[in-house]
C-alpha cells in the first residue's frame, strides 16, 4: 500500500503513564536513533520517578544503549 500523502513527515513520540501521557515530542521527518536519544534525555528522564518500568517495543531505535543508560541512571527499568 502507497502512502496516501506525499509531503512532509512528521514523527509524533509520546510516553503514556497511569495519568495519561507525560512526555511528548514532535519531529520534522522520520524518528532515528539520535533523535529518539534526544526525547529520551530532554523528555522522558525528566518525568519517571525510581522504581518505574518503562516498556519498549522491538524498534530498532529503542535499543539504544544511551537512552537505556539514562533511564537506568533515573533509577528505572527498561523491558522489551
């Protein structure tokens, strides 16, 4: 299936917790690594509290050694 629109991308991540969505962040383009660095230290880190989970799913940018340090360093856990 064709993508319908042809103009710009913009990539919406957003991270959801038990009083609804605490993080968000648009971007010009396509999500990768980098930027997905970027929302983990400027938008998640800052709103998990010790002791919290955060689950992923199998995105290749997910993986990310330097988000996943960050979210340890905040005293979390990351689960695929």
């Amino acid at each position: 299936m064709n993508p319908r629109n042809h103009g710009p991308n913009t990539t919406l991540i957003a991270a959801m917790g038990p009083g609804g969505i605490v993080a968000a962040m648009t971007l010009e383009g396509p999500m990768d690594r980098d930027a997905f660095d970027v929302y983990v230290e400027q938008g998640l880190v800052s709103t998990l509290r010790p002791g919290q989970t955060v689950i992923w799913d199998n995105l290749r940018v997910h993986k990310s050694a330097k988000a996943m340090t960050q979210i340890e360093a905040a005293g979390c856990q990351v689960v695929f």
